[in-house]
C-alpha cells in the first residue's frame, strides 16, 4: 500500500506539517508517501492590535492565556519590539505544546498547560488548578477562534479578561487546483491510503468554499460531487473541526488527531494504515 496527503492547512503550517510527516515516516515503508499541499486559509497579522493595545500595561495581567503557536509568535515580537520584558507573577498558559515551545524559546516559564489541546481543554484546566477571582486574564488570540467556553468559564468564576485579537485568518484567493486534482487521482487507486488533514474550524469551512467554487477547476465534471463519492478519511486537529467536517462530508470517514496536535494528526495516520507510533 502507498500513503497520499492532502494537507489542507493554513500556508504557514504546509512546510512544518511536510517536516513532521518526513521525519515520523523516513524509516518506514511509507517514507516516499504522497504530499499535496493545498493551503486553504491565509493567517497575518493584524497592525492595529498593536497599536491599540496598551502593551506597556501588560505586566498588570496575573495570566496571560495563549491559544495558538502563530498567536504567541506575534505576541513575543512585539514584545521584542517594544522592549518589554513580562514580570515574574505574570502566568503564561498554554494551550498545548506548540505553544510551550514558543514560550520557552522566549526565555519564559510555562505555568499551566492544558491536558486536551483545545481552548475547551484550556478553560478545564484553569477551572481546576486557579482560583479566579479578582484575577485579570489577557485572552491571545485570532479573529475566528472558538474561545467562547473559555471567555464564560473565565466570566462565570469571577475573573476578568481581555481579548487581544491579533491575526485574522482569509479563505486562500488561488488554490493549489492541480495539488487537489494529483491527489485525487491517488484516491482512486485501491493500492493507496487517502487522507485530509484539517486544523481547525475555519479552514474546513474555506475547504468546504473552495470546494463548492469547482467552476474555477478545469478536469473535472461535477467536482463537488466525484471528490465526496471517493474513499478518503479525514483527520482533524480536534474536536470542533471534527464535528464540523462530519457535517459539511457526511459521506466519509473522520477521524482526530489524538492529544489535538499536529502530532496526533501523524499518530492516528499511523494507526489507520497499521503502523506502531
């Protein structure tokens, strides 16, 4: 059997998902696997969070909560920046070890790390191990994140949070088409394993866009249509986008990474196609 991927990631995961999945099957029978990069969603930076956000003031926060690895990336530039260095009693917490890594590269201590890598995973965590109240928390986060649970666990047990909202994530204008059309091809053929890689909410739902926009996708009639009918499984990052990629592809299987990473994404291909992690 052979192994083809579609990484249907945001553009600045494409290159580091390549790394994971190269260095977890180099010594395997499926070291020359199939890897079609077909980025679905576009993260920048917002400028003006920046310049709107009181930075001198931060250290006034007790924990300062971080819910992606590009988000904490953003943050600690700016801090660089602007010179600001965070005191001792500030709290970082992290939603799951890409983020951990960020925050120890910076030069700072982990304070908590949520068990299930989700912002759900993060408010379960601070509900058992903190006491909230008369605590100040600076939410880190992107425009289209699902932190809901985590803003009303936060409000519901006396705390008080701000949001620093700072990148926004944009459905890819230009489609890597002929990515999309090598690995179908893959999928049928009996001798291949298929498989979707999504990482959140919102990029399954620009997959789904780009999918329904097959006027613009010269080969295939009725693409939409050809592509469900295949034999693929999904594997998403966690539970939300799961739950979501089961709705808008009803007719295939999906599957989740396990621990919520990009690593369980690679662990629980290994485990459908028979290999030990």
């Amino acid at each position: 059997m052979k192994l083809s991927i579609l990484a249907a990631l945001p553009e600045n995961k494409i290159n580091v998902f390549l790394e994971k999945l190269t260095s977890n099957f180099i010594d395997s029978d499926f070291a020359n696997f199939n890897y079609f990069p077909f980025p679905v969603i576009k993260l920048q930076p917002i400028k003006t969070a920046f310049e709107e956000f009181g930075f001198q003031e931060i250290n006034e926060f007790d924990y300062l909560l971080f819910t992606s690895s590009y988000g904490a990336s953003i943050f600690f530039d700016q801090l660089k920046e602007q010179a600001i260095r965070l005191n001792q009693k500030t709290q970082l917490v992290s939603v799951g070890p890409s983020v951990s890594k960020v925050i120890k590269s910076n030069k700072y201590k982990v304070a908590l790390t949520a068990d299930i890598f989700s912002a759900d995973g993060l408010a379960d965590k601070l509900r058992k191990t903190i006491q909230f109240s008369a605590k100040r928390f600076l939410l880190i986060t992107g425009q289209k994140s699902n932190s809901q649970i985590l803003e009303q666990t936060i409000t519901q047990e006396s705390g008080a949070y701000e949001k620093l909202v700072l990148y926004s994530s944009n459905t890819v204008v230009s489609p890597c088409w002929e990515n999309l059309a090598a690995f179908i091809d893959c999928t049928q053929n009996p001798n291949y394993h298929s498989f979707i890689c999504l990482s959140s909410p919102e990029g399954a739902k620009a997959f789904s866009e780009l999918l329904n926009s097959h006027e613009d996708f010269v080969g295939i009639q009725n693409f939409e249509i050809e592509f469900i009918a295949q034999n693929i499984k999904f594997i998403c990052l966690g539970p939300a986008t799961k739950d979501l990629v089961k709705n808008l592809f009803p007719n295939n299987e999906v599957l989740i990474g396990s621990e919520y990473s990009y690593r369980g994404i690679i662990n629980s291909i290994k485990s459908t196609i028979g290999m030990n992690h």
